[in-house]
C-alpha cells in the first residue's frame, strides 16, 4: 500500500511540474499578456494586473463594466479632467477616432473593389487590431498600420465577384506576453455590401466595425474584444473564447452561439428560424426576438435572455441541475428537476442548465 501511494504521489509530482512548465513556456509566448488584457471579461477565475496608483490588484474578473479605478485610469492616461461614467470615455473615444480617421485617409490605398465586385470577406489575424469603417465612396480602401506581424491582404477572384482576404504572420518568442498589439488594419467598405461569404477569425486585438451583412456570417474570437453595429445574414455562427462580443444588433434566419469563458451582448436580436446558445463558464445577455425554436445549454455561466411576446408564443421543456432558472412564470434552482409545459406551440424552447444560471424574461 506504501509503494502504490508514493507511485501516486510521484507521478503527481511529475505532472505537476509538466503542467508547470508549460504554464510558464505558454504564459511567456503570449498567454500572460492575453491574461493581463481580460481584466474586463466575465468568467475566467483570476487574473492580476498593476491599477492607476501603480498597485498590483489579484483578484476575480468581473463583468465588461468599468469600475471607478477603471474609468480614472482611462482619465489619467487620454488627459479627461472629469470621468462621471462610461458613457464619457465612450464619446471622448468616439472623438479621437474619427480624428484618427481624417489622419488616416491620406495614406490608405484603394483597392479595385466596389460593392458588386466585393463578394466574400475573410478577415484571419492574431495580436492585431482591426477597424472597418464606411467608404465614403464607391470603393473600398485598405491601410496596414504597422508591420510588427506582417500584416497583409489578397484578392481573389471568385468568378465575377472577388473575395477579400486579409491575415498576417504571428511570431511567438519568450517575453511576448509583454508586447501588445501593434499592428492595425484599418478598412474601408462600400455602402452597400452583401457578401456571400464573411468569415472573422480574431486572436488577442480588438476590433470595431460597421454593420456588416453576409449570405453566411462567421465570427470567431478567441481572446480578442470585438464591437460591432451589428451583423445580418441567413445563417450566423458566433464562438466566443475567452474574449468579448459587443454587438448593437443582430438579424438572423438561423443563429449559432457559443461562448466559454468570454462575454457576449447583443442589444437588439432578431432571428427568424432555429437559434441555439451554448455558454460554458462565460456570459450571454441577449435582447429581442427569437421566432423559431430556441435551444439553450449553460454549463457553469449566465445567460440572461429578455424577449419579446409572452411566455405563451412557446412550448418549452426546461432541465436543471445544480444551477437556477427563471423562465417567465417558472422558477427553479438548487435540486435536478425537469419540466415541460405549453405544448403544442410552433416555436420550442428546451433549456438546459448545470451549475449556471438562466434568466429568460418576456416583454407582455
């Protein structure tokens, strides 16, 4: 018995030290730095990082709002006497932007792209920024704003129509966790594009872009921040890492949602057919219209879903385990339980909830 515990032990230790080490080669090569910059997200355990007075802070992430230190810091570091509320580093950010923009302009390049020769769109970067912006021409323009990982575009064409691809070449070395991102692609679209095809696959970086609408709409975010007016198309994916999706609306025939340990908002969300939203340990809030069936699975996370209509428009079948429900007149939490009701309906909501909690509220 005393050999087969210090076997246990012993290969504990070793496993121990593996995971060790590749915490710290990983962590060196960029993983802390993706840490550091999460301080914002929701669902991640811990994190550290260094608050305006110059004091390291250890602690539990919270959700995407701004907490006081926060808001004074961003004060400090852009020069704003007085910081009351988010909304003022919003508009004083909105600012800087579009003076950014007018500086940028004259050193774009023009691409031989308009609405109707533009048809897919793949956007496929790591530790880099991106900024889609509203021509305000016919064509679309392209700035790559610093080269420290080779940021670069290509057009294809596709028969008739030509697909936009734009990606760069990430090196990983030790101390990268202390180099942010560098580089930022700024692109300018044509009013009236529809794509066939929109794919978005963003590493660590933020990006920020204008409503964009696509046949099929893909967006893959991994530790990167992404606000966008909104998109629209007949089939969208979302999966969201560890990062962060801010989206003002979102139009859909069907919707794919997952989200691990990262954020996602959408103010105004509209989808015609079937949706489904998988949250992991990170967190959904969700706002509009889900005509079609609804199906919904929360792991260790929060969903929050506010609706139109009322709780009868579905028929729903909900399942909980260790977490909390509230969907309109049902509650429930603390013991495994299942319960179906209203059927018959056209649209059917199933609910699945672990150690989460889920919240679906109905406007009448």
């Amino acid at each position: 018995m005393k050999k087969f515990t210090k076997g246990c032990l012993m290969t504990a230790l070793v496993l121990f030290i593996i995971g060790t080490i590749l915490t710290l080669a990983c962590g060196l090569l960029g993983g802390f730095r993706q840490l550091e910059e999460m301080g914002s997200l929701h669902g991640i355990p811990f994190v550290w990082r260094m608050d305006s007075d110059g004091d390291w802070r250890i602690g539990f992430l919270r959700s995407s709002d701004y907490d006081r230190d926060e808001l004074e810091e961003i004060a400090d570091i852009e020069d704003i006497d007085d910081v009351e509320n988010v909304e003022d580093v919003r508009k004083y950010m909105d600012q800087e932007m579009e003076k950014k923009r007018k500086e940028l302009e004259g050193k774009r390049t023009q691409l031989s792209l308009t609405a109707k020769t533009l048809g897919s769109l793949e956007i496929d970067v790591e530790d880099c920024n991106v900024v889609i912006w509203q021509s305000e021409d016919a064509n679309a323009w392209i700035l790559m704003d610093g080269n420290t990982n080779k940021a670069y575009y290509k057009i294809d064409d596709e028969g008739g129509r030509s697909r936009l691809r734009i990606a760069n070449e990430v090196e990983h070395h030790l101390g990268h966790w202390r180099n942010g991102p560098n580089d930022t692609v700024y692109l300018w679209l044509p009013e009236g594009c529809v794509f066939e095809e929109c794919d978005i696959d963003l590493g660590a970086g933020y990006m920020d872009s204008i409503f964009l609408k696509a046949k099929e709409m893909k967006a893959n975010l991994g530790a990167g921040m992404v606000t966008a007016d909104g998109f629209e198309g007949e089939e969208i994916s979302v999966t969201v890492g560890a990062g962060e999706l801010l989206a003002d609306r979102v139009t859909a025939g069907n919707a794919d949602f997952e989200i691990g340990a990262g954020h996602m908002s959408i103010s105004e969300l509209s989808v015609s057919g079937e949706m489904d939203l998988d949250v992991s340990m990170g967190a959904a809030e969700v706002a509009g219209t889900i005509a079609g069936d609804l199906e919904v699975e929360c792991g260790m996370g929060e969903i929050v879903m506010n609706l139109t209509g009322s709780e009868d428009d579905h028929s729903y079948y909900v399942e909980c385990g260790m977490g909390n429900v509230d969907v309109g007149s049902y509650s429930h939490g603390g013991v495994a339980s299942h319960k179906s009701w209203n059927a018959g309906k056209s649209s059917y909501f199933d609910i699945n909830c672990n150690m989460g909690n889920v919240t679906v509220t109905f406007d009448k």
